[in-house]
C-alpha cells in the first residue's frame, strides 16, 4: 500500500481523560501509520487533575517513528482555547481537529474524510445525525440568526488544509468559536455522515461550561442577544410613552394632585430618552463585540516534545 506523502497533524483535547486517552492514541496512530508516510500527534492537556498525561507519555515509548508533543495549559480554558494552542503549534499540511475521544465510530472514517477533503475541499467534519435536543436547539437558532455561508451543525472531528488554517488565521486573530469561523472562511466545505456504532469501551469526553460556549457563540456570531435586548428596550420604551399619555388622560379628565402631571412627564420622558440612548448602545455593543474579542487566545504552561 502507497502511503500519502502530505504531513498529517493530529490535535486532540484531553481534559480528564484517563480512561480513554490510550485507546484512542491506540486507534489514531495505527490509522495514520497505515496510511501517511510523516505525521504528528499533539495532545493538549487542559489542566487535567488525573493520570492522563502520565498514560500519554507512558504511551509514547511504544510507537517509534512519530512526533508526540502534550501542550500543556496553565489553567483549565476549554476546548476553544486548548485547541487553539494545539492548531499553533501543528505543522502538517493538514490539520485533524478531535475535541472529543469519543469511539463511537469505525477507524477507517478518518481517512475516509481525509481522502474526501483532498478531493477539492479544505474543510471536511465528520458527525452523527442523532444528537441531543439541546444541541439541534442550539444549531437551529444559530444557523436562523446568524449570516454564514454554511449552515453549523454537530461535528465529532474535522479535518482542515494548510490552506483553510492560514485563511482562517488572516480573518481573526481570537477565534471564540472556530466552527462559526470555519463556515464562513470563504473556503468550500463539506461533511461526511456516520452512523454511530456501539463501543463498550466508547468513553464521552465532558466539556466543562459547554452552555458558556454557546451563549458566547451566540452573541458573537449571530443577531440574536441584540433583538432580544432591542425588543425589551422597544417595549420599555411603549410602556413609558404608554405612561405620558396616562398622565396626560388624569389631567384632562381628573383632579391630579398639583404638581403630579409635572413630574411623572419629566420622569417618564427621563425614561423614555434613556429607553432610546439604550437602543443605540446596544447597537454600538453589537459592532463592537463583532470586531474585538478577547485580548488574549491562551495561555500555555509549556510544551514537552515526548518522542
């Protein structure tokens, strides 16, 4: 068999992952063995407090012909950040991103998108259809509010050309949430199906505060937090006009205490312009959050070549 000649990075996510880190640097480096002449593997450690770092060194000395570097993060910063970092350093021609470990699929898929991406794309992710409620609630607000060119979906891991990393990179220094980056590089993408096989040693990674990505995902990338913060401030806006003419309907039709129509307009009117210097901030807010996001992308403790 012919091994490809294009240099294969592998970056994965290890946060707490003692019980499946092995299996799968098991699985990966017998797949990229088989098929890639030259290829690396960079585990990024996001602060485990377990023994995987331990089992991944221990697991470095039984494969002889590849590099295997740990990133390791100062303090735990998630998946985006982690994986980031691990992006940065990776050499390859192309670029395998898992940010989970999870073994619910055949080994073979992974070359399978690797072969599909060579075909004309620079961005292949390879998913399962049957994903949680929150999550087809959560892709289904984003791609309804948000203008990329390719609609998000659930990925287990995805593959990306040189190419789509330095497009990607030129777009945004900080990137708070690479999918949304990704489906609107300009760079054509595509997605490969599987259906999920059952593994008794299959082990699902749990991302910590995966709702703060999300949140952050949406405000970021899509319309959604400033026409939900428009419309209330709109409505605050209706109900203090509403109160004007309330105070206006009591003085023509009543016996207001003196003094009473006076104030209430100068109160409801304060809270009216402040209702609509509000509806601008937001805006402004929006325009800003588009441009400028964290200042800085991570933070690393320090980075161990372990073969």
């Amino acid at each position: 068999m012919n091994k490809q000649k294009n240099f294969i990075s592998a970056v994965i996510y290890v946060n707490n992952s003692e019980t499946s880190i092995n299996n799968f640097l098991d699985m990966l480096f017998k797949v990229l063995d088989s098929n890639f002449e030259k290829f690396e593997v960079i585990c990024v450690d996001d602060a485990s407090v377990d023994n995987s770092k331990k089992i991944i060194k221990e697991f470095s000395n039984k494969p002889s012909n590849v590099i295997l570097s740990i990133v390791n993060m100062s303090n735990y910063q998630g998946v985006e950040a982690a994986m980031r970092a691990g992006i940065d350093l990776a050499i390859g021609d192309f670029i395998f991103e898992f940010d989970d470990i999870s073994m619910d699929y055949e080994a073979n898929i992974i070359t399978k998108v690797y072969e599909h991406c060579i075909q004309g794309f620079d961005i292949v992710s390879c998913g399962k259809g049957n994903i949680r409620s929150s999550s087809k609630l959560f892709y289904s607000i984003f791609n309804r509010h948000s203008d990329t060119q390719y609609a998000l979906r659930s990925e287990t891991f995805r593959i990306i050309s040189r190419r789509g990393i330095n497009r990607v990179q030129s777009m945004s220094i900080n990137l708070p949430y690479r999918k949304a980056i990704y489906s609107n590089c300009g760079l054509k993408i595509d997605y490969i199906d599987y259906i999920p096989i059952y593994n008794g040693d299959a082990y699902k990674q749990k991302h910590k505060n995966p709702r703060d990505t999300a949140i952050t995902a949406l405000v970021l990338f899509t319309n959604i937090a400033y026409k939900i913060s428009l419309t209330f401030t709109l409505i605050m806006m209706l109900f203090t006009l509403s109160s004007i003419i309330y105070v206006f309907i009591v003085y023509l039709t009543g016996n207001p205490v003196a003094g009473y129509t006076t104030m209430m307009i100068l109160i409801s009117g304060a809270f009216f312009a402040m209702f609509a210097i509000l509806a601008f901030i937001i805006k402004y807010l929006t325009i800003i959050l588009g441009l400028i996001f964290h200042k800085h992308k991570y933070i690393i403790e320090g980075i161990e070549k372990v073969t």
